[in-house]
C-alpha cells in the first residue's frame, strides 16, 4: 500500500482517518486502529480549554500506544497561544498536529475560528507558521473549500499554508454555507493540487467505499484521501481502499463479520466511559454497523431508545440468531 511522507514523519498508507467530533473517540480509535489507516485523529480540541487544562479537553486525547500513528487536531484562531497549545500535543505524544478550518458551526466561527479562518487565509498562513516554529512533529491544515461559492479559498490556503511551512493540507471539498448539504465538489481538491509544490494534498468528502477513493485519487490526483463519515460502522474502510490501490478482491463483510466487531465495540466503550455515557454512546455507535436490512432497521430502532446496559447486551445477544431477533423485534 502506497506509504506517504509528511514533513519529518512517513506514514504505512494514505489512508487517514479525520477528526469527528463526538464520535472519533478512544473506542472508535480502538476500533480504527485494527485496520491499519496511515493515521486516526482525535476529535478537534479547543486551543483555549486545553491551556486553561480542561480534564474533559484532556481525555479527548486519551490513548494506548498501539493507537499510533494519531493526530491531534486543535480548533481556534488565537495567534497567542497556538505555539503553547502544539507544544502541549507534541509533549502528549501525537505523530502529527493540524489546525481546524473547517467546522461550520456558529458557536465556532463567531470568533474567528473552524471556518471562520477561512475568512483570513492569511492568519491561518500566520498560526501555522508560529506552530512549525515550535514543534518537531508534522503541521498540517485542514479546510473547507471556501466560505460559499463566490469565496472558494482552497487553492490560495494551499499555497500560504505551504509558504508558511505546513506539510499537509486536508481539503473537504464542500463550502461551509454548504454545511453537509450537496456533494462535496472534488474540482476545489484537483485545482489545489496543481498550486502544491511539495506540501501534501488530502482529498475529502463523501468516501464511503474504496470505489469512492478510487474516484477521488483518480479525479483530483490527490496524494492520500481523509475518512470521515464512511468510517461510522465499518472501521475496516482503510483496509478496502489499500485492497483497491493493490488491486487485491475486495474482502466480504459479512453478517456474522460487522456483528463482532460491533460486540467489539461495546466492550471496549463499556470498559472506557461510565454506564450512562457508555449507554449514549452505544445508542449512535449500534446504529452505524447495519445499515441497511431488517435487522439493522430493527436494531436501530430499539437501541436509540434503549436504557440500561442490561438492554443494550440483550440487543446484541439477540443478534446471534437474526431471525430470532427480528421476530422478537416485531413481537415485543
Ligand atoms: C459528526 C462529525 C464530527 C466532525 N468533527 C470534526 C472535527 O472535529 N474536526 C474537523 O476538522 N472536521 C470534523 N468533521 C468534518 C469531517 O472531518 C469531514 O471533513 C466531513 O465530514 C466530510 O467528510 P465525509 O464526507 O467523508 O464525512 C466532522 C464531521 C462530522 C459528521
């Protein structure tokens, strides 16, 4: 599988695995990290509750060593702390460091911050600079195209985050006015690939199968795709998409297949978060591993309105026998 090279660090493949806010936590890394991605982020951190020491902003962070390689994200715009905040997450460990411009929600961007610096692609070009001043590990951004149509910033961000020393750039290839409506347009990833010299291009938005890769790699030239939601329930992607780029048959993910490795991540959120936010957190994750079908339907029904641990592990025992389970979905 192809390696990649960013700044001082090569990574096994260019398959990477983004920040998720609320979801890319230490059981999803858990999970990620069987299936062998280049990298998995964490989800973004606010640079101003990290310095401040936040113990929630802290655990965000939270993993075991066979979680490497990981990347650290962190969301803010303040040039007076973005130096102190990456020296933080190198001390901590992290392979790699990126500053977040693109999260679309208001709470973020009224300070200037996500996407907000999309606004000012010349502070972002300011930020990174002051963060490669100070940490060894790879710097990189990562950003929407631009903040609507008329303002499409994707290539000129590319050219000042390089100028200022980042090492690679992720780029979703939708707008923030676009927020998750539409396709991402690949074209914004493909011109700001022409303007890179050497700094790494990432291609974003919508890869929810190694076809969708393939796509990506083939219609913008980029040197590595990001993953986001395609990674919500089948934490293998990256082993499809480096099947593909060797042109290996794809492997069959069976029934009995993604069933285990959802009982896989029950354990590992069970063991990691309290009962009542295991119980959340397995309300979002047991609707993600069945998708499509019956069963899935059924079972995407029952745990979102589950309550104790007690009927999350019934659900998941009951999903042994899938007839069984269905018939008792309907009867009960
Ligand atoms: C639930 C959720 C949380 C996200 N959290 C982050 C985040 O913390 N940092 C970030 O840069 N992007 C975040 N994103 C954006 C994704 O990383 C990605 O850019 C976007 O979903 C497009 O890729 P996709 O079509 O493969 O999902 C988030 C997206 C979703 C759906």
């Amino acid at each position: 599988m192809p390696k990649i090279t960013i700044g001082s660090k090569t990574f096994s493949s260019n398959v990477f695995y983004a920040p998720l806010a609320g979801c890319s936590d230490f059981p999803f890394r858990a999970m990620a990290q069987k299936f062998n991605p280049g990298l998995v982020f964490c989800e973004m951190v606010k640079m101003d509750a990290l310095i401040r020491n936040d113990k929630n902003t802290y655990r965000l962070l939270d993993y075991t060593q066979n979680m490497h390689p990981m990347g650290a994200q962190l969301c803010g715009s303040r040039l007076d702390i973005a130096a102190d905040c990456a020296e933080i997450i190198e001390g901590l460990g992290f392979d790699l460091i990126d500053l977040n411009c693109g999260c679309p929600v208001d709470k973020v961007t009224k300070d200037g911050s996500g996407s907000g610096l999309l606004k000012k692609p010349h502070l972002i070009g300011e930020i990174i600079s002051k963060i490669v001043s100070r940490v060894s590990i790879p710097v990189t951004v990562k950003i929407r195209a631009g903040w609507d149509d008329e303002t499409i910033v994707a290539p000129l961000i590319t050219r000042i985050a390089e100028d200022a020393g980042a090492s690679a750039i992720f780029i979703h290839g939708r707008t923030r006015m676009q927020a998750y409506k539409g396709l991402a347009n690949r074209d914004h990833i493909k011109e700001s690939k022409k303007c890179a010299r050497n700094i790494k291009v990432f291609g974003n938005g919508d890869i929810f199968s190694a076809e969708d890769a393939r796509h990506m790699f083939e219609h913008t030239d980029c040197d590595g795709v990001l993953v986001a939601r395609g990674t919500f329930g089948q934490p293998w992607i990256a082993q499809d998409i480096q099947r593909m780029q060797e042109s290996l048959t794809p492997l069959e993910r069976d029934y009995e297949f993604c069933r285990k490795n959802l009982v896989e991540h029950y354990h590992l959120t069970k063991a990691y978060a309290n009962e009542k936010k295991a119980i959340m957190d397995m309300r979002r994750v047991g609707c993600w591993y069945f998708k499509k079908g019956e069963v899935g339907k059924a079972l995407r029904g029952k745990i979102s309105k589950a309550k104790t641990i007690g009927e999350i592990e019934l659900l998941l025992e009951g999903l042994k026998d899938p007839k069984a389970f269905l018939n008792k979905c309907v009867t009960t």
